[in-house]
C-alpha cells in the first residue's frame, strides 16, 4: 500500500505540465502589480510557480514532504529568493498578511471540524483589495460522499454563496459531470471555481 506521500508524488508527476488553474491566473491578471501571494495545499507548484514567474512573491505551503521538495526542485534559480516554502498542514499553519491567497483543489482536503477556523484565517489575513482563488467542493461530489465524516468538506450552491458573503465575488462558476480522477478513477465532479475580492 502506497503511503499518502507516494500517492501525491504520482499526482504531482502525472501534472507536472499542465498550465495554471484558470483561477489563479484569472486573479493574478486583476492586479495591476505583482505582490506576496500564499499558495495552500502548493502541490507540485502549478500555481506557484507560474505566480513566480510573474514577479509574485510566494509562500508554497504543503503538508506533504515531496511537494515542498518537487516545488525547490522545479524552481529555476533566478526565481528562489521570491519564495519561501512550509511544510505544515493547512488547519494549523500561519501565514502573514498577504495580497493572494490561492488553494486549488486543496482547502477542502482539510479536516472537516477545522474548516470554519481555516477560512475565517484565510479572510483575515487578506490584505485590503487581496483575494481568495481556488476550489470548493459542491455537494453532489463524490469524495463530498453525501456529508458523511469522511468526505471532503462541501457546499451547497446557496451555502457557498454564503461562505463568500464576505467577499466580493469576481468569479464563481459551478461545474457538474461524470468524469475521471488525474489518478484514472471514475467520479462525479461538482466544484465551485472561485476568485473573491476583499473591501
Ligand atoms: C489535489 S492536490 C492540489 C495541488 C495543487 N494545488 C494543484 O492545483 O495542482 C491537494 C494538495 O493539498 C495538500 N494537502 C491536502 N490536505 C492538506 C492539509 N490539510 N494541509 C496542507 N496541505 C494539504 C496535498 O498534499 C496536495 O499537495
């Protein structure tokens, strides 16, 4: 049996060279400069990297030794001194002010009871006009496995919509399909592509 860090290894290699989520490119083209952005749940740097490229400062944070690893390992030198990696699990991490937080396909991987305490962290520690990019999990998903303990933490439409009442919306698009896990295995997806803004 493969160890939770060998599983994400695969996935980390099997993504290795897809281009950024929409979301987090779509956020970044909304500021008119480049800031410090934290990046929860970094994985194997698809987002970081590219924010890095772009002039970003980063905070990479993963639970998992090899994302911290294959991110140091992908970063090309000239780019180094803009970042900083953690490896720390999102539900006790903390992280400075900062003008992005992205989490894509992440923040909901964290423990269920937690959650509340992570997001309310994620507003907080969002500098004026900063954002939120990243994923939540609708609740007709799969891995939501109809609220049970489990499942990843999910949302209702409406309830999502409640979760950014604090925000101000950019980008909220809901996608639903049968379809297939990076790892090959077959799944109903139901996701919330987010970018919020703070006043
Ligand atoms: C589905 S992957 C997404 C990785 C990357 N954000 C991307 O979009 O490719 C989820 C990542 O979150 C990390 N993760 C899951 N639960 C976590 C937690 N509670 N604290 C920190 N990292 C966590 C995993 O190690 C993994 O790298």
């Amino acid at each position: 049996m493969d160890t939770a860090d060998e599983r994400w290894a695969a996935y980390y290699e099997r993504l290795k060279d897809r281009p950024p989520r929409f979301t987090s490119v779509f956020a970044q083209r909304r500021f008119s400069q480049p800031g410090f952005a934290v990046d929860l749940g970094a994985g194997g740097g698809r987002d970081t990297i590219p924010l890095l490229a772009a002039g970003w400062r980063v905070l990479a944070l993963d639970q998992e030794y090899t994302s911290i690893k294959t991110i140091r390992d992908a970063v090309p030198d000239e780019l180094v001194s803009s970042l900083k990696l953690s490896q720390h699990s999102i539900e006790t991490a903390e992280w400075p002010e900062c003008d992005l937080i992205n989490s894509s396909f992440a923040l909901p991987l964290c423990e269920k009871s937690q959650f509340p305490n992570v997001w309310q962290r994620v507003i907080d520690r969002l500098r004026p006009s900063g954002r939120f990019s990243g994923q939540l999990y609708g609740n007709r998903d799969t891995w939501a496995k109809n609220g049970a303990d489990d499942g990843v933490v999910a949302f209702t439409r409406s309830d999502c919509l409640t979760q950014l009442k604090d925000l101000k919306i950019e980008m909220f698009e809901e996608e639903e399909h049968d379809g297939f896990t990076p790892r090959g295995n077959f799944k109903h997806w139901h996701i919330f592509h987010i970018v919020a803004r703070k006043d």
